[in-house]
C-alpha cells in the first residue's frame, strides 16, 4: 500500500514537474519576443529577447505582428546616426513597418475591429515593429490589401507613402508629366515607378545593370544603367526628378529638369542656387504616417496597378542581417522579417 502510495506521488510530482518546466519555456502573456536596442551601434547590438507586451491606449490598437519591414533608416536609428534630429533613444524596438491582425482595441478606434488584417507606418516612440505585438494608432493603419501576403503588405508602408508624399502632395505629378526616378528598383523607386504610371505621367527610371528588367517590369517607359551612361544624356526636359539617392545624382539633376519644374530628394536638401540658376522648385520630403494615403495605395494594389517587389524574407532572429543588407542602398524591391505564422 505503502509502496503504491509513493509510485502515485513520483507520477504527480513528475507531472507537475513536467508541466512547469513547458510553462516556463514558453513565453508568458504579458512579455513578448521583440528586438531591443539598448544601445546604439552596430547590428551586433540588435537582441532578441523577451519584453513587455504592449498595452493599447483608448486611442491605440494591440496588432500582432505577422511581418515586419525593413528600411535604410532603420540602420541610421539603430546606429545613432540620427540621434541628433530624430528617432527614438535606447532602450527601443526598432521597425516602423508592419503588416498583421488587430489583437485589441482602445475605446477611441471606430474604423478597424479586432481580427481586422492591416498594415501601418508606426510612430517609433509607442515601439517598433520588430516585435510579436506593437500598437498603433488610426492614422497609422489602414485594412490589408487582401491581395498582398502578410510579407509583402509590411513591405509597403514607408515606402509607398514615401512615393505618394513627393510625387503626388509635394511635386504635384499631373497625367501626362514626364518625370525621372532615381533609384527605380529600390523600396520607395519601385512603388514610384508605378504610382507616376497609375497618374498617368511618362516614367524614365535609374538603377544598375541587373535591375533594368525589373524597371521595365514596373513600367517604365525608359529603363537608364546609370552604370553605362549618364542619365542626362536620355533624360531632357522633365517635369519632375523623383531623387532616392543623393549627391552628384542630385547635383546633377538640377539640369535636366524643364522650367518651373520640380525636384524632389529625399536623402538632402536642394541647393537654393541651383534651383533659382535653372527657373525650377525643389523640395526634400520627411515621410509621415498616412491611413488615408494607405487606403489609396491599398485601391491601386487591389486594382493591379503596383505590386509589390520582396526580395528576401528572414526570420525575426535575423534582424541584424536582415539591417546589413538594407544599408547597402542596393536593395532590389524590399527585405522584410517573418515575426510568426498568419494563423495562430
Ligand atoms: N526623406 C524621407 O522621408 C525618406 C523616406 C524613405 C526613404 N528615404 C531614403 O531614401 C533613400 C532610398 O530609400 P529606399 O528604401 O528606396 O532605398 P533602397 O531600397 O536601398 O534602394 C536604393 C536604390 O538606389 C539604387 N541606386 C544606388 N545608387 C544609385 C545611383 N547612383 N543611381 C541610381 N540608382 C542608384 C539601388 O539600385 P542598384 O542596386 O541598381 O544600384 C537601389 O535599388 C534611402 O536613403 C532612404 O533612407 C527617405
């Protein structure tokens, strides 16, 4: 009796034991795996770790994150590059980009439900995007354009509204335009690309030798290897200069746009001298958040008008190569980071 007695508590004590230890491998509800910087340098400073779930404001939305995006920018603020202007300070999750499902929403969210599939452009000082959960506000998200996977839809925020912001509400492309995109076959190149085509306007477009098939797969209607030849030797006249790379690109293309004409950059300000010596405006562009903006991008990608270019898609644990890679500037379409499976 005795015997069975103490056989029955091994089995409990084995049970319980058992139990415990599943419980504590994985991760409780209240935390969370993301990506922190706690201090800025290199991508070795990039950990993965468990972290305090977020919890939503009345006016913010809990989103589990399916897939995150990458950006160049995201190298400057994880390197302290920026620290001087903007971007958040250590500790942060970096990733403004996200696409997944509402978890749970604030009293103040009336357009988007629980279970909604979208994709936002997040404010970094509320945490990024490289995390299982981050939060969100309305003016940040807009509904998931139900074409896209969840890796190409948290490839599209900052980029596409980026595109939107210098050729529709900053250099004000109308149908018919000509305009020059520098950098076309990267992120914010290939949504311009098709967002001057979807407008109506004649695209010429720069990027190096591999990448001419995928300008013109895109549409444009000049496909320049700024390798081969000088890109003002094709283009003359243009009514606008979309500029995604900077220096001599730039210096050199005050020149080949037409009177009263535009130059948008993106990465410098326009000379002032340059702009008055050739009769044309010029502006630079610090891309914000948008859900209405988002909700137009989202017509043109259910309407076939742009898609969208992911050119490598890596676990979450591989943040930092996944940084190396976007801080090439030689970034085929978009790198995005797979956080966990769309059903769950
Ligand atoms: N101001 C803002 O609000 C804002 C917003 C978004 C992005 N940005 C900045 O804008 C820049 C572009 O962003 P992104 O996401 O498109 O970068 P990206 O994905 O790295 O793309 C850069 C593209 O530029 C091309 N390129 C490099 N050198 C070139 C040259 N000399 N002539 C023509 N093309 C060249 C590359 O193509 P090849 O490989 O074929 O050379 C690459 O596809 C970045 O510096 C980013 O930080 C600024």
């Amino acid at each position: 009796m005795f015997m069975k007695n103490r056989s029955f508590l091994s089995l409990v004590v084995a049970v319980v034991s058992c139990a415990f230890t599943v419980l504590c491998a994985q991760t409780s509800p209240s935390t969370m795996k993301a990506i922190v910087v706690h201090e800025f340098g290199g991508p070795e400073v990039l950990r993965y770790e468990d972290t305090p779930k977020p919890a939503p404001k009345e006016n913010e939305m809990l989103i589990r994150v399916i897939a995150a995006g990458v950006n160049p920018v995201d190298d400057g603020l994880r390197s302290g590059h920026y620290s001087k202007y903007f971007g958040p300070k250590p500790p942060f999750t970096p990733g403004s980009d996200i696409a997944g499902v509402v978890e749970k929403t604030g009293v103040q969210i009336t357009k988007l439900k629980v279970g909604d599939a979208v994709y936002a452009y997040l404010d970094l000082d509320r945490g990024g995007g490289y995390a299982e959960y981050a939060l969100a506000n309305e003016k940040e998200a807009a509904l998931k354009p139900n074409s896209l996977t969840f890796e190409e839809a948290a490839a599209t925020p900052i980029v596409a509204l980026t595109a939107w912001q210098a050729l529709i509400d900053t250099a004000k492309l109308s149908p018919g335009q000509t305009v020059l995109i520098h950098g076309g076959s990267g992120g914010v190149g290939t949504f311009a690309i098709q967002i001057a085509k979807a407008r109506g306007a004649k695209v010429l477009a720069t990027a190096s030798t591999p990448n001419q098939d995928l300008l013109k797969q895109l549409g444009a209607d000049v496909a320049i290897d700024y390798t081969k030849q000088k890109f003002e030797d094709v283009a003359k006249d243009v009514d606008v200069v979309l500029d995604c790379v900077g220096k001599d690109t730039l210096q050199r293309s005050y020149g080949v746009v037409k009177k009263g004409g535009f130059i948008v950059t993106l990465v410098a300000s326009p000379d002032p001298v340059e702009l008055e010596k050739h009769g044309i405006h010029g502006s630079d562009l610090s891309v914000a958040p948008n859900s209405g903006e988002l909700a137009e991008i989202t017509k043109l990608i259910e309407q076939k008008k742009i898609k969208v270019v992911v050119s490598n898609a890596l676990p979450l644990t591989e943040a930092a190569k996944a940084q190396e890679q976007a801080a090439t500037r030689h970034t085929h379409g978009k790198i995005v980071l797979k956080v966990s499976e769309a059903s769950k």
